[in-house]
C-alpha cells in the first residue's frame, strides 16, 4: 500500500505540474492574443447583433404596389336633380293650335323650329341603370417606419439584450498601452465607465443602402382618428438584468418591466381595450374572426360546416395570408 500510495503521489504531482504548464501557456498565448480576440472577433461579433436591431429598428418600408385589375359594376344608381341642357341641333316642332277669330275657334298647325344652342331648363327623375366593367390602374404607395409598429418592441428588446455588451467592449482597451493606462486609473481610484457614452453609441447604424420616403407627398396627412394606435405603455423585459438596470435606470425606478407591464395591462383593461390588440394574440383572433364568416354558396358559415375545401382558414400562418375562400360552383 505504501508502495502504490507513493506512485499515486508522484502521478499526482506530474499531472499537476502537466496542467499547470498547459494553463500558463493557454493564459500566455491569450494574453498576447486577447486584444486580437476582443478587437477581431468578439467586439464585431456584438456589436454587430447590436448594429442590426437598431438598424432593423430605424428602418422604413417604402414600397409601390401597382393595382391593375376591372371591377364589374351591375348597378342601378337613382338621379333626381334639376339641370340645364343645350340643344346640339335645330329642333323642329310640329304642334295642333287654335286661334279666336271674330269669337270662333279656329284650328290651325303650328311648324317651329328651336335653333341650335338653345338652353333649356329641365328637370331629371330617374332611375339610371349602370351595367359595365370599370378598369382600374393606380399605384399605392405605402411608407411605414418600424418603429412606429408594434415590431419596434421585440427589435428594441433584442437591442436592450446587447446594447451594454457593445457599449462596454468599445470602452475596453484595444492594446496593451490603453490597458495599462485602464489599470493605472483603477489603482488610483478612478474607474472608468464602461458604459460611457463613444462614437459607437452616438451612430450604432451608419445608414442604408436606398432611400424611404423619398418626396413622399403624403408624409404630413394624419392617420384617421378611429385607426390611430394606442399606446398602452408596455416596455420590452430587457437583457441581461444588472447591465439592463444602468441603460434603462428609469425603468427599474418604477419597478422593473414586469411591474411597469403589469399596471399597464391594468390601465388598458380599464380603458376597455381588447387584449388581443396588444398582447400577440391578434392573428388567432383574425382567425377565429374569418372562421365565423366564411362564405359558400352565399350563405355564412362557421369553419368545416360547409364547402368542398373544408375550412379556408390556414391556422399555420396565424391569420395573415389566409387560403382563398372555398365558393362552390354556381
């Protein structure tokens, strides 16, 4: 036993010093390399998720859709209204008269003719029938920044995620003089906030590539009142807490999103505003909306009660692009 507790000794003292050499090593050759890792790898690799949901945040869709299509019209449309029109020729009139000669009626025939641009003062009372095709060739442009839909928060809390990691990797020392000025900072007391603001946080996003909203005329016309969004006041959970706490301290001051989220679901319950309409459930409500009325036939249907197709409802696109409307044949 002595003799296998000495070799288990002198093993142990090997493989110690074996994993000692290694790990000097492996902290040698980082060391040398660690600003190549921090300035190559891992500052682009963070600062890049963080570049791409600002950008994908500051973003504006700008597209022109051309609608080129005819619209049947079989309709009869009632006009009633007093006009004026002008005679495009010369109207000759033929009419029985008579005439009072000595106290006797006489009859006689009366030729007239009303000339060419004679007003006459009428009045319309009709039905007028409208059975044609009407062609129909407009583009509708539509531009819609993403921060201003409800895509801004899940953009946003992805940004909240890696902002701080950005923000303290373009603080942190890119050689060995900027560490050793760090170090010497330290050791007198005065640290440095690796969450200052830098280039980097004053213009995460450089810019894009085309233009949106270019000599957009309508940019100024406001939005209808009864499609207005409502702002309920949500904010997105954030990322990583402790570093979360210093970007967003206002926030936290009320609590913290989970708080802040709460009352706000309170306040839009109060208000009477659907959940649907701000909690991610809208598209099963578009669902079960378009289930409640699809048409065959003529006649309103519920889901699966009717049709060749079955239901017309793809409940795997959440409503968004629903499959055309099953109609049998007439």
């Amino acid at each position: 036993m002595r003799t296998f507790g000495k070799w288990i000794w002198r093993f142990m003292v090997i493989f110690s010093f074996i994993v000692n050499i290694i790990l000097v090593v492996v902290l040698l050759v980082l060391g040398l390399f660690i600003f190549e890792i921090k300035n190559q790898i891992a500052q682009p690799l963070i600062t890049g998720l963080h570049q791409t949901a600002v950008g994908l945040d500051n973003a504006t869709i700008d597209w022109t859709i051309p609608v080129r299509d005819s619209i049947p019209l079989d309709l009869t449309i009632p006009l009633s209204t007093r006009t004026t029109v002008v005679l495009a020729a010369a109207v000759p009139l033929t009419v029985d008269a008579s005439i009072v000669l000595n106290g006797q009626n006489i009859p006689v025939d009366v030729s007239l003719s009303l000339p060419e641009g004679t007003a006459l003062d009428v009045f319309l009372n009709l039905d007028v029938p409208v059975q044609q095709t009407v062609p129909v060739s407009l583009d509708v442009r539509a531009v819609i920044p993403i921060n201003q839909t409800q895509m801004h928060d899940p953009i946003t809390n992805l940004g909240l995620l890696f902002e701080p990691l950005a923000i303290g990797l373009t603080n942190l020392p890119d050689n060995f003089a900027e560490a050793g000025t760090m170090v010497s900072n330290v050791l007198s007391g005065n640290p440095p906030n690796l969450l200052a603001e830098n280039d980097y946080t004053r213009q995460p996003w450089p810019g894009y590539s085309i233009t949106a909203g270019l000599d957009y005329p309508l940019v100024g016309e406001l939005m209808p009142n009864e499609n207005r969004p409502q702002v309920i006041g949500f904010v997105p959970t954030g990322g990583i807490p402790a570093l979360d706490q210093q970007v967003r301290p206002e926030v936290y001051a009320q609590g913290g999103p989970a708080a802040v989220n709460a009352q706000a679901r309170q306040q839009a319950e109060a208000n009477g505003i659907p959940a649907y309409t701000y909690d991610g459930t809208m598209g099963q409500f578009y669902v079960e909306q378009q289930a409640q009325n699809i048409t065959v036939d003529g006649d309103s249907q519920a889901a699966g009660t009717g049709g060749s197709e079955g239901s017309p409802i793809n409940e795997g696109d959440q409503g968004i692009m629903p499959t055309p409307m099953a109609t049998a044949a007439p």
